[in-house]
C-alpha cells in the first residue's frame, strides 16, 4: 500500500479502507458545468483553510476574556471540526473533510510548520543558553525528569493498545509530551501577566529555552527509534546522521549566511536572491532530515537556529510571520483536532487515568521546581508559579503526539487523551497563577512622587518617553534647561516606546554601550540606535546628568503599564511624553499616530508621579547648545490648582539656570477682587464642600506664590505679574496679547479645577489631555508657535498615602489635606456646581 492509502486509512480508522481519486481533479470547470467545486481538491482545500482560520479566530475572541493563548483556540478549534463534534454528521464530514483531502490538508499544513519552526529557530537566542544561571538550568532540569517519569509510569497502563511498538519507544514518546514546555507560548503569557521582565519572568524564560532544546534532541532520538521494523542499527544510522547534517549546519551553513550578511552594505535591505536561498535552503533542510529518519521539521528548526541574530533574522521574521503563524500554522493544530476523537475514550477507568495523567504531570512539573526553588531559597509561591508556568504546552507537544499518531506509537484513544491533557494543562495556568502570584513590590513607597516634593538638593529622576528620533532635540533642550547640578543631578532614564508586532514577546530592553560596527537589526533597532547615541553624547558634554536608556516593547493598549511600572521601579518624580501631534512644515499640527494618544491619556490616569506632555514645535533650534550656551525665554501661565504648582516648580528649578529667563504671568478672577454677591447654599453641603475644597487650594496657591516672590525678589531673569480676567475669552485674549519671544509654554493641566478664568474653553477643546489652557496653546490656529508642556502633579491616593506640600513648610514637614486633591481631581460633573460666580 502506498503512503497516500496509508494516510487515508489511517484517518478512517480502518485497515480495509482504499481511496481512490483521480490525480487531476484539481480545479473545477465551474457550477454551471454541472460540477460540485467539493469534488476538486483546490476549492476543498479553499474551504477547509478558510473554515479552520475563521474558526480559530472566532475561538481566540471568545477565549481572550479568560486569557487563554492562541494555541489553545487552534486546537480547540480542530476539535470542533473534528469527529468529536461536527465531524460526527456523516454529512459534514465526508462534504468538507473528505478522507481524499487529507493528503492534501496534511502536505500543506506540514509547509506551514516547516517555517514556523524555521522562524522559531531564527528567534531562538543560543547566546541566552549559554548565559543561563544554575538556577534556570536546575529548574529546567527538574521540571523535566519528574514529568518524565510519570508518562514513563503511565506508559504501561496506556501501552496495552499498542503491542506492536516497544515500550522504550513509548515511554519516550509519551515522557517528551508530558516534560515538554512550549517556549513560544509562554513567551506569551509572561507578556499577558505582565512578568516577563520581573525576576521570576527571566528564570520562567531560560528555563523553558533550555528544556526546548532538550525536548528536540529527545524528539530526534524518538522519532530515530519509532522506526518498527527496523533493527537499532538502522536507528544508530539515523542518530548519527542527525548529529552530521547538525555539524554541517554550524560549520557550512552558518558562515556561508555570515558572507551574505557581510556582502549585504549596513542599513540596506537584502537582495531577494539571498531571501530566496534560504528559503529554499528551509525546504532542502527539511528534505534531507526527513529522507536522514527524523522529522522534516526538525532540518528546519536547526537551519533558523544557525542564522545570526541581526537584521536578515528580522527580514525574514517580517516576510514570513504573518503568512505562515495567521494563515497555515493553524492548519497544523486543526490537524490535530481533526484526529482527536474524545468518543475513542471509553470507560472510566480510561477517563480515570487521563484525570489522573493530568493531575500528575502538572504536580511532577510543580514538584520538582519546588524542589529547586527551595534550594535557592525563593518562597513556595514564586516556586509553585514557575513550577504551573514550566507546564505551558504548545507546538513541540503537538508534534510529539502527532508523529507518534503517525508512527502508531500511539493509538486514537492514546492521542485524544494526551491533545486533551494539552489543553487543560494550557488553559489552566494563566488563571491560576493569576489568582496565586502578585509581584511583591521590592521596596517602600517612595514620597517624592513630584517636582514640588523634591528636595532642591537632591538627584532629580525624570523618565523621558520618545516614540521617534524627531522627538529626541527638543527633550534634550528641555532637560539641559532642568538646570542639572552637582548639587541637585538629573538622573535620565530615556525609554523608546516600541509597538509589539508579530509574535514576538512584550519585554524591557536594558541599553548598555553597543558595539560599534554592528549594523542595526531594522528601522526600529536603527532608531533606538539614534536615541541612544544623542543622549550618550549630550551625557558626555552635560555635567551633572546621568542617562540609562531603555526600550519597552509592548501593545499601545498596555504600554501605559510599562512606562508607570519602570517609573515606579526607578522612583522617578517626573515623566516626559511627547504629544500625539508633530509640527509640519506650514506652522499647523498633524496627528502622527492616534495610539500615541491613547498612551498618552492612559498615562495621565495612572502615572505614579507627575506627568508633563511636551508639544514640540521646537526648542531654540534642533541642535542641542553647549551648557553655558542655554539661553531660553520660559513662561508660566498660572491659574491655581496643584497642575499649577507642579508647572510652577518645575520653572522654578529651570530659572535657577544662569541662561534661563521667567515669566509668571499669574490669572486673577476679577470676582476676588470684587467679591461675589451670591454665596453657596449653606444648606446644601455639596456646595460647601466645593467651596470649602477651593478656599483650600486657593489658600495653597497664595502660600507657594509669595513663598516664590519673596525667595526670587531681587532676581532680575524673573518677571512676575498677575492679570485680573473675568471669565475665558478675556483669558484668552490676554494670553494672545504674550510677546512671542518665549521659547517654551509651562502650564498645569488644571484637571477638576473649577474656574472662571477658563469658563466656556473646554467646550470646544480638541485634546482635552492637555486641559483647557494647554489645548489652546497646542492648537494650530494659536498665533504663537511655541513649545509647551502641559504638567499634571500626581496627588497620592488620599489621606493614608501622601500629602500634599508647601516648599515653605518649616524642616521639609508635610501638611496634610486629606481628600482635597481626590476631590479635585474629578470632574465638575461630579462635584457638583461651582461657587464661583462669574457675574460682575
């Protein structure tokens, strides 16, 4: 019988079954022929790729609010349309997934793993492997052995259906299934639980790299010795070819890709002759490991694992990933599902043991990290998460069982059992740990979360957020002008915000020097490049500024997370984001990317300090000054309110700067000049709240300005005056009547604040991130096209937290308001109506 009978008769469960069909019905001549499309296998395959891709995304939909992993949808999504669920209408099955396409289904969705394991080994970091601390290697050790032991346990009971195959064989088969750990998989889920750069996350990681390798070696020698007929001569051949084309690969293969790189000048893009080799090479490799014994997919594998890390790694990723992971690696697990039949599990003593299996592998895995973690002394619940993390299964698992399937190490019963204990085991670890595992915060509450907070004379952190190069003379300006000293430092740590695309995992990359001469790896690494060396050289030729850069490679959706995370960790007291709008050349403002924005406003809901948005339209000119060459003409437009203080302080601590010049340009109601006729409702105590909260901060304000008049009185670089307006347009028109000889706009975001001054703006503001004064600043109909930060102080979280505090405050002692600064910070809405009165 030839393998194409073999493949169908395997799929129908029967030994006496032969397919037929003829070679060239691959297209049809058209409905209106009389032809049914069905009976072709191109339209088939057509329809069955387009039934498991639409199947699989509707399940990751569905799934997403229970966090589980794409896998778990894809092969969920083969056992729906498999014979334990849809294929068990006759109907369905012989008209969608006849037994003749299965050749077909199976030829493609083996291409498409060929290079989805090609792009894994491409991703693969040898380099990580050897850098791998004890710790991570016993854990991958230990997470292996025990699980290992149970499935060879369990191979007795599971083996009596399979008598053909040694039991050797078996337990090998059934110990890699069951000690495996799918690194792709839970690359992803430490990104999802937010671990993936916490301590626990990194050990997770190498361990699971470790134990990947592991398991292929143990495939290779697997799959070598399934081979029934053949004597362990033939599987010693099989080995050591194995080894050879692996030896062949590092000594041949690699250098020759090492001279296409070379050949390759830095920051152009490879030829399509040198992409079409290796793509060719993938399909050669995978030609010779399958003619050596072993899977073809373990030539491709081995050939991504021998290309460099660099850009060509990243060209192919970008050619490839979308295609092969969106379009045919589904194919693959839909397989899967397609030969899982859960009605070949019968009885419950089998139901008992697939109980059991899963209870027991998950437990071993737990077991033996425990074990480990104990012996580096982590708590028990950091070891029992690394422990139900080592447990993520995946592709490798899949493959296991499926040449196993295949082979007839494993029989139908054999498999459905084990893709289930696939699935459960998958699917349970992110909930649980989860609801197990809270990352300890490392150290205390900091208190000086804010500008106004800091001591003058001590180190000043301020976290620096650039999406683009352009961003980058501006903020470089702007620190400069932050007046560094060797009394008061600026400690700068610069993250590039990079969008996570493809399958890559979301993670915090720490910059040291790099080697100079290595090309950049794509436009992003190219970039990132930029932005470190400017602000290497601008640390160099600064005094007193000290810069670690980072990169966050995250979702826009989350990224707000990582900023306030890293803020958190490094106790920065002030962060720097870029507007969502650049400047174009005719002086307008254009929106660069909408996701910025919505950074942006999720920042402004969650720092853990204050926040400033920079409006760049320029600083002084695009290149950075030498430090006693910073001249700059800065104003403040002050309404009240901590948004207010906060802008305050920080030009404040920029007029101390021998180049700088101030001006406070203070707004004054014109009804507290004239005091208002109509007072609160004294009944209402709403209302007196509100005004109680506003004589409060009022009070505040008075405090902090003449505490800065009287300490820069007889300073001639600082203008302070004050405008009486009674309602927004006389606001507006006396901002209009400012000079243009500022450089740079400093105004608190007056979130909650009631006022008059500002009565009517926000009603027509386009970004209302930037409050109502900065959304008029950073509009394109605003004559004056100047820079302008818009600050937001960061208020604690009420009285048990942090306080609010006057600089004047004798000793540093804080005074403490209790809810005022949460009562300010909502909305008008909810506080009810303002007892300003605006009449005059």
């Amino acid at each position: 019988m030839d393998p194409q009978d073999e493949l169908a008769t395997a799929a129908n469960k029967s030994d006496e079954t032969i397919v037929c069909y003829a070679p060239n019905m691959i297209t049809t001549n058209g409905v209106w022929q009389g032809d049914n499309p069905l009976d072709y296998s191109l339209p088939l395959f057509i329809l069955q790729l387009t039934l498991v891709v639409v199947t699989t995304r509707l399940l990751v939909f569905v799934l997403k609010p229970f966090r589980q992993p794409r896998v778990i949808s894809e092969i969920v999504g083969g056992v729906l349309l498999g014979p334990s669920v849809l294929g068990r209408s006759i109907t369905f099955a012989n008209s969608v997934f006849p037994l003749r396409s299965v050749m077909v289904l199976e030829t493609m969705a083996n291409v498409g793993l060929l290079y989805f394991l090609f792009l894994v080994g491409v991703e693969m970091d040898i380099s990580v492997i050897r850098r791998t601390g004890k710790k991570a290697l016993g854990i991958a050790v230990a997470g292996m052995v025990l699980p290992f032991i149970i499935g060879g346990c369990f191979s007795f009971l599971l083996h009596k259906h399979s008598q053909d195959m040694s039991q050797g064989t078996f337990i090998l088969f059934l110990g890699v299934a069951l000690s495996v750990t799918a690194f792709p998989v839970l690359a992803r889920i430490l990104a999802e639980l937010k671990l993936i750069n916490t301590e626990l996350g990194r050990i997770a990681m190498s361990s699971a790299l470790v134990n990947d390798m592991c398991a292929w070696i143990l495939l290779a020698i697997a799959i070598a010795l399934a081979e029934n007929e053949s004597t362990s001569l033939a599987s010693l051949w099989v080995i050591l070819s194995g080894i050879a084309y692996v030896v062949f690969c590092i000594f041949v293969v690699r250098p020759a890709v090492m001279w296409m790189i070379r050949r390759t000048p830095e920051g152009e893009s490879f030829s399509e002759f040198y992409i079409c080799l290796i793509l060719t090479g993938v399909m050669i490799s995978g030609f010779i490991t399958d003619a050596i014994g072993t899977h073809s997919v373990f030539g491709a594998f081995v050939f991504g694992l021998v290309i460099p890390n660099g850009p060509l790694g990243l060209t192919l990723i970008e050619k490839l990933e979308d295609f092969v992971s969106g379009l045919l690696l589904p194919l693959f697990f839909a397989i899967s599902g397609l030969k899982t039949d859960i009605g070949s599990i019968k009885g419950a003593y089998t139901w008992g043991i697939l109980l059991l299996v899963i209870i027991l592998a998950c437990a071993g895995k737990i077991a033996g990290t425990l074990l480990v973690a104990f012996f580096y002394q982590m708590s028990i619940r950091e070891g029992i998460t690394l422990g139900l993390l080592m447990n993520t299964k995946g592709l490798v698992e899949m493959i296991v069982l499926n040449v196993g399937k295949d082979q007839k190490v494993l029989d139908d019963e054999a498999f459905a059992i084990m893709v289930i204990v696939a699935v459960i085991m998958t699917g349970i670890i992110t909930p649980i740990v989860t609801s197990i595992y809270k990352p300890a915060r490392r150290f205390l509450p900091y208190k000086r979360r804010t500008i106004q907070r800091s001591k003058p004379d001590a180190e000043l952190r301020v976290l620096v957020c650039i999406h683009t190069p352009r961003n980058v003379p501006t903020i470089i300006n702007l620190l400069e002008a932050s007046n560094p000293t060797k009394k008061s430092p600026i400690c700068v740590y610069v993250l590039h915000l990079v969008e996570l695309t493809g399958r890559a995992s979301a993670m915090l990359i720490v910059h040291n020097t790099r080697k100079s001469g290595r090309p950049a790896l794509n436009r992003t690494q190219a970039q990132s490049d930029h932005i470190i060396s400017a602000f290497e050289t601008y640390e160099q030729h600064a005094g007193s500024v000290s810069v670690q850069p980072l990169t966050a490679i995250s979702p826009y959706s989350t990224m707000h997370e990582d900023i306030c995370n890293l803020a958190e960790d490094k106790r920065v007291a002030f962060i720097i984001i870029p507007f969502h709008k650049h400047q174009t050349v005719d002086g307008g403002m254009e929106a660069t990317n909408p996701a910025f924005r919505m950074v942006n406003q999720n920042l402004l809901a969650n720092a853990p300090c204050s926040v400033g948005i920079l409006v760049d339209r320029g600083l002084s000119g695009s290149t950075r000054l030498a430090a006693n060459q910073v001249s700059h003409q800065i104003a403040v437009l002050f309404f009240g309110g901590p948004d207010d203080r906060e802008a305050l302080a920080y030009a404040w601590r920029m007029s101390e700067h021998p180049g700088i010049s101030l001006t406070v340009m203070r707004f004054v109601p014109s009804d507290e000049i004239d005091p208002p006729r109509h007072s609160a409702d004294p009944n209402n105590p709403r209302s007196l709240s509100v005004e109680t909260d506003n004589d409060r901060e009022r009070q505040l304000d008075e405090e902090f300005i003449s505490n800065f008049r009287m300490k820069n009185a007889n300073d001639e670089t600082i203008v302070y005056n004050e405008k009486v307006v009674g309602n927004g347009e006389e606001t507006v028109a006396a901002i209009r009547t400012m000079d243009n000889l500022h450089d740079l706009f400093i105004v608190g975001r007056g979130q909650g604040m009631i006022s008059p001054l500002t009565a009517g703006l926000t009603d027509w503001s386009e970004c209302p991130e930037l409050g109502a004064i900065g959304d008029l600043l950073a509009s394109s109909d605003f004559t004056a096209t100047v820079s302008v930060l818009v600050v937001q102080q960061y208020v604690g979280l009420g009285p048990q937290n942090e306080s609010v505090t006057t600089p004047d405050s004798p000793g540093n002692g804080y005074e403490q308001y209790g809810n005022v600064e949460l009562i300010n910070r909502r909305s008008p809405q909810q506080k009810g109506q303002p007892v300003f009165n605006s009449q005059h």
